[in-house]
C-alpha cells in the first residue's frame, strides 16, 4: 500500500472547511467544491480542490487513487455524545414508556440507568470490549471514524476505569477514534440511596483524582432529581482544577439552568437542552459553549425536541450527537439524526453537515485536527453513494455511506 493518495474526481467535496467551531450564521457555509479531487500522504490531508488544479503537476503513478466518480466526500462524521460501553440492555423500559411511563419515574423506582450500572459492573472487561467493538464497527457503517464515550454505569471506582480501560483499548485497537469522558455523577447508586451529597463527595475526593488520566472530559447528569446545579458545579470544578474538560448533561427535562452553568464554567459542551431557557442559550452563545443537540433521544422519550433552530439564530455552535445508549436512546442511526435535525429542529442541510463535522469536532476539542476536509487535518472521509450532500436527509432514514476512509485508507466499503 502507498503511503500517497488521491481521491479522484467527486461529483462534490463538502470541506466544511475551518479549525474552529462555527456559531449562528457560519454554520450555513459547508465549502462545497465541485469536480473535486484531494492528495493525502502520510495520512494527511495535502490539498483539496477543483480536479484540474489540484493534479496538474501530479505523477498519478505514484499515488493509490480511489475513484469518487460520481460521489460526493465529506468529512468523516463525529459524534460527540455517546455512552456505548454498556452491559445487558433495557428493552423492556423502552416498551413500559409506549405504555405511558416516563424515563423519570423509571429511574425514581430504582430501573433506568441503575439497571445498566448493574449488568455492566457484573460485565468483565472482556466482554464490554467485545460489545464495544461491534458497536463501534456499527458506527462506522454510518461514516463515522470519532466519537466520544462516557463512563457512568459503574458509579464505584473499579467499574469506571473498567470502562474507560475498555475505551482506551478500543481507541488503540478500532479504526474509530474514540474520545473518553468521565460520568461518574450519571446516577446515585444503591449502595448511597438517599445520601447524594455523599456521593458527591466520594466521586470529588475518591474517584476524580484517580481517573483524571484515563478521561479527558468529566460530565454530569444535571438534573432534577439526579444532580443539581450546585452539585455539578462542585463536579466540574473539582474536574477542571484537575485539568479535566467540562461537558455536561444540561436543561434535558427540567430547566434547571444547566445552560448557564456551562456557561459559567466555560465548559466546552452543553449538551441535551431540550429545556435550556433563553438566557442561557444567549450566555452559551456568548461564552462559546457548543450546544450538543440529541434529537433521536428526545424522539425516543417522546419528549418537544430541542430548540436548535433558535439557538443558531441567536448565534450558538450547534453539534449533533446520537446519544447511543441503552436506556433513553437505543440507537447509533446517523440517517435518523439528520432527519430528524432537517425535518423535526428545522436546521438546514447545511447547518446539520456542520453540526456532525467541524461543530461535532468542537464539541469534543478536536476542531484543529479533524472535521473538515482542510490541508493539515487527518484525511478521514465518507464517500457517500450519491453526487450530492443533499441526498442524506433526503434519502430518508437511509445509509447513503458507500465507503469510510480513515486516515487516507479504506476502512469500510459497502458490499
Ligand atoms: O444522555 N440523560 C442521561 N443520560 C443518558 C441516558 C442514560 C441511560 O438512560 O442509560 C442520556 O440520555
Ligand atoms: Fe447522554
């Protein structure tokens, strides 16, 4: 195999093309280049542009070349929230929510994310890492070569760096890049039932300090009931003076303020929002908090969907992420999380695209490296099967992926 690379002659590149994250109006410029060609060496991307500039002085002879006749490349997909290092499943939950229970009272009768706690401290290490991998080969099947990964069905020591060990090893082993995140204040466990603020400080004294170098973001479940906004603040704060990165669970069910508090804390992501108030979606927007929108979990619990189109207009980076879990979001489905971002929160395919790529990148500190098609950034791309980017929302709840090339190689072609 050479170490050079061409992909000829695409029908479009969508470069999304920038090393930050893009706010409001910004998120509608996606870069599109038209009869496209990029060089990549060493894994690298070298240079991108229309197909007669950019090979004109080329020796095609020594480079592989892939063929994108008739396609459209654009940056590999990131998704920027995920916890899918998980053992045993909820499949029973998600019928009793059909039947008109809420994924609180579920949580509040001792079911919800306790029950995956259980199953995945009872899990060996063996077997997360083997699920781990067949739900990461899933998400690659959908374009996707980053994604982060929370921690937080362990909620003791020993379970919490048994899953953020597993991530680690996906990270070395899997073609996916995998980001890891500490949630360990996802959920009380039984053995402190009632003694939260008990918890709280067994997490801040005990357990951050001894996981802040297997993680590089800590999270918190901020919400009625789970956490609340002084505790997270005490959380995070404890984290960043640790030198940890701040993401947090915010404003999902009840407006609680989380918005603000990201703020506040200069997190780098607020994610879920689905309640965020006006204020703290014009502080997020402000501080440049990325505002991670979750649309397939609000889908999935039936809830009102966040208010990404408002939150653009009023100038906030919105990310996208699937929320793969096992309790409240049950799936990895990208064509389900750009339908629902076109056709239920009123992005536009343009502003989706950002949101899933260099926006997505942001939302996880990656902005520099990776997310858009720029000379610099690792040559990780989706070739999709169709000659325009407005095929993805538009070919309905389908995978319009064909082909994943990961740091300049082939990585999954479409039998
Ligand atoms: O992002 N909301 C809290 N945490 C997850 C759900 C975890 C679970 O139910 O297992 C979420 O939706
Ligand atoms: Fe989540």
């Amino acid at each position: 195999m050479k170490d050079k690379v061409i992909i000829k002659n695409a029908s479009e590149v969508v470069t999304c093309t920038g090393f930050k994250e893009k706010k409001g109006e910004a998120m509608k410029d996606i870069g599109v280049i038209y009869n496209a060609s990029i060089i990549i060496e060493n894994e690298i991307i070298k240079a991108v542009g229309a197909t007669e500039e950019i090979l004109k002085d080329i020796d095609e002879s020594q480079y592989e070349v892939i063929s994108a006749e008739g396609k459209t490349i654009l940056p590999g997909f990131v998704d920027p929230h995920t916890h899918f290092i998980f053992g045993g499943y909820r499949a029973e939950e998600f019928s009793w929510r059909l039947k008109g229970d809420s994924y609180m009272s579920i949580m509040e009768r001792g079911g919800g994310i306790v029950n995956t706690v259980k199953s995945t401290r009872e899990a060996t290490e063996e077997e997360l890492y083997a699920l781990g991998k067949e739900r990461l080969n899933s998400m690659l099947e959908f374009g996707v070569t980053t994604v982060e990964g929370k921690s937080g069905y362990g909620l003791d020591l020993e379970t919490e760096l048994k899953q953020l060990k597993v991530m680690e090893r996906l990270n070395k082993d899997h073609e996916i890049d995998v980001v890891s995140t500490f949630l360990g204040a996802h959920a009380t466990p039984a053995e402190y039932k009632g003694r939260t603020e008990e918890y709280v400080e067994f997490i801040i004294n005990e357990v951050l300090p001894k996981v802040k170098d297997n993680a590089e973001f800590c999270d918190v479940f901020c919400e009625k009931n789970v956490f609340s906004i002084e505790q997270s603040r005490r959380i995070l704060k404890a984290a960043k003076s640790l030198g940890m990165k701040l993401k947090l669970h915010a404003d999902e069910i009840v407006q609680l303020g989380g918005a603000e508090l990201s703020a506040e804390l200069s997190a780098i992501s607020a994610d879920h929002l689905l309640q965020a108030s006006d204020e703290g979606i014009g502080a997020m927007a402000k501080a440049g908090v990325v505002a991670t929108l979750l649309p397939c979990t609000a889908f999935s619990l039936r809830e009102s969907f966040a208010r990404g189109r408002e939150m653009i207009d009023k100038g906030c980076a919105v990310a996208l992420a699937t929320d793969f879990n096992p309790g409240s979001c049950f799936t990895n489905s990208i064509p389900l999380l750009f339908a629902l971002s076109c056709l239920q929160m009123n992005l536009t395919i343009e502003e989706s695209i950002t949101a899933l790529t260099i926006n997505a990148a942001a939302a996880i500190h990656r902005a520099e490296s990776i997310g858009s098609i720029d000379v610099g950034k690792k040559a990780d791309m989706v070739m999709l099967k169709y000659p325009s980017y407005k095929f993805i929302p538009y070919n309905i709840g389908v995978n319009t992926v064909e082909k994943v090339i990961k740091k300049g190689r082939i990585v999954y072609s479409k039998a």
